[in-house]
C-alpha cells in the first residue's frame, strides 16, 4: 500500500496508469475505489473533506489508497468517472461532472434503476457512457468508513468500454458483462421496487419477506412489475415473481436495503427511481398496476412536509 496522494490528479497528463475519479463516496463508491486503486490513479471526490476513506472487509481495516478532493476547484478531466451517487442525487453531481469530464471521458453509472445514461447527458453522449448494476453487501457506518459483508459483483453492460474498465478492476470484486443489459437491470429493479420499498415502509431487514402477512404484498408487488418489465421488452420466464421471492428469502436476514437506511438517516428516498420508474413504463403501456401505484403513495408520504401551517394552527388553539 502506497502512502496517500498529497494532491487530487487534476488530468490524466504525465500519469503512467488511468485516472479515475469515483463521485459519491458512500459505501458502493468506497467499495469500488478500493477495487481500483492498485491499477489506476484513484480520486475520490468527497463534499467538504478531505479526510482519507477505510474500508473494513472481514476483521481487516485499511485505508483506501486513493486521493480525496474536497472540491472540483483545481481538477480537470479524467480517463473514467464513476457514479455512484443515488439516482436522485445526480443532478447535485453537476460541479464534479463539469471539472471532470472531457472530451475523452467514459462515465461509469453505477446506480439503481433504469436510464442510466439520460441522467448525465448534459455531460456525455450515450456511447460514452457505461451502465452498471451493483450487488455488493456493504455499509457506511461511520463518515469515514465503509463496512463490507460481501463484495459481490457489478453487473456492466457490455462493450468495449466495459471491458476496458472490468480490467482495472481487482479480482476480488467481480465483473459481469451482460449482453442483456434489459433483462439484467430490469431483474434488479421489479426486485428493488418490492424490497426496497416494504423495508422502508415496516422499517424492516430483510427478514422481512417471511412474514406471513407481507409476503403476499411482496408477491404482488413483484407480479405486477415483473409484467411491466416484460412489456419493456426484458425476457423474464413465467413464474419468475416467485423466483425472485426466493432470491430474498436467501438474502441475509439482519441486512437493511439502502432505502431502509436512508429513511432511517432521514435522508430523501429514492423511490422515484424504483417504483417511480416502474410506474412511468406501466404507464407507457397502459397498465394498471394498482399495488405498485397504492405502496408507491405511501412511500410518497414518508417523505419531509413543511410543517409549519400545521404548527401555526396548533399554536392558535
């Protein structure tokens, strides 16, 4: 392990290995830096700090060999930029992307959901862009420390630059390329859109889905936006709800979506992104979708209200 950078790499000029700058700094970014800073230049870009980020992986704790910038001032374009922000953050994104990207710069979207590259085309043309999905395990516990209970793998749609970036990528975490990049992020989201959603809303682990009287919730939230994910052109067998019910079920039982997690932080939810994007496709098709629609409001009211007419009024009384 090399000692920590003095100084974010503003460019790629005069640097023997790719540079790379990872946005979003949670625990999927921690996770993914560390799996590429032996074979390339690594920065993170944290909001404020420059403070180093550790990564815990079984009982060993180290430090994350990587570059911090606490701003975009002072950095120019990079070989790759990795996204790793939730979907609804991106556009809070905006300063790094603008310092960032070039005319040579591949963005790797690493995030929930589907229509990854719309969301930084105001940054990059689609053919420059690398769709992801993640299936890593892991925790920020403490604001510079990330906890990792399996490294899993990330899913990339395929291509050149996919391939070219799956090689930068240590052996330890594992890289897919998915020709079927439909089925492939439509499969997480119909699972995303259920699970996600009832752990915010019971304020539940995983352990959640053998509950008898959710598990038909959960069965019919899958259902209806497994059919959505087949009119969108995914190729997902008969039957496949009760395939993906047993995919959870052999999920750890302790283990908290990041959507449970946000509610419980109080940050904003990404729902709109989940069954929020399930919702807008059965719409193109006209399908009703009613249980995606009805859980889909409720996760809607957990989220913050101005409360100060209600205030006001309670104080007249």
């Amino acid at each position: 392990m090399t000692d920590f950078l003095p100084r974010p790499f503003a460019t790629s000029a005069g640097s023997t290995r790719p540079t790379v700058a990872v946005v979003g700094v949670g625990a999927i970014g921690t996770v993914v830096a560390d799996a590429l800073s032996a074979r390339a230049a690594v920065t993170l870009a944290r909001r404020g700090t420059t403070t180093p980020m550790s990564l815990q992986l079984g009982a060993n704790i180290h430090p994350v060999d990587a570059a911090v910038a606490g701003s975009p001032e002072g950095l120019g374009p990079v070989d790759w930029v990795v996204v790793t922000v939730k979907a609804q953050d991106t556009p809070s994104i905006g300063p790094w992307l603008d310092a960032l990207v070039g005319p040579h710069t591949t963005v790797v979207m690493l995030q929930n959901g589907i229509g990854h590259a719309e969301r930084v085309s105001a940054w990059v043309p689609a053919s420059r862009v690398v769709p992801g999905i993640v299936y890593v395990a892991a925790e920020k516990v403490q604001r510079d420390l990330v906890v990792c209970r399996n490294l899993g793998a990330l899913a990339l749609a395929a291509g050149d630059k996919a391939a070219e970036f799956a090689a930068l990528v240590d052996e330890g975490l594992s890289i897919r390329l998915v020709d079927d990049f439909v089925t492939e992020s439509w499969s997480k989201l119909v699972m995303n859109s259920a699970l996600n959603t009832i752990t915010a809303l019971t304020d539940r682990t995983m352990e959640v889905t053998g509950d008898a009287g959710v598990r038909p919730l959960i069965h019919a939230l899958l259902v209806e936006a497994s059919q959505v994910a087949v009119a969108e052109g995914a190729r997902l067998p008969d039957g496949v709800a009760d395939e993906f019910l047993a995919h959870m079920d052999a999920l750890p039982r302790n283990s908290a979506t990041s959507m449970l997690l946000d509610r419980r932080a109080g940050r904003a939810l990404e729902h709109d992104y989940l069954t929020g994007a399930v919702l807008q496709a059965a719409d193109r098709h006209d399908m009703p979708v009613e249980t995606l629609r009805m859980v889909h409001g409720l996760i809607d009211a957990l989220a913050p209200r101005d409360h100060s007419v209600v205030d006001a009024v309670s104080l007249a009384a």
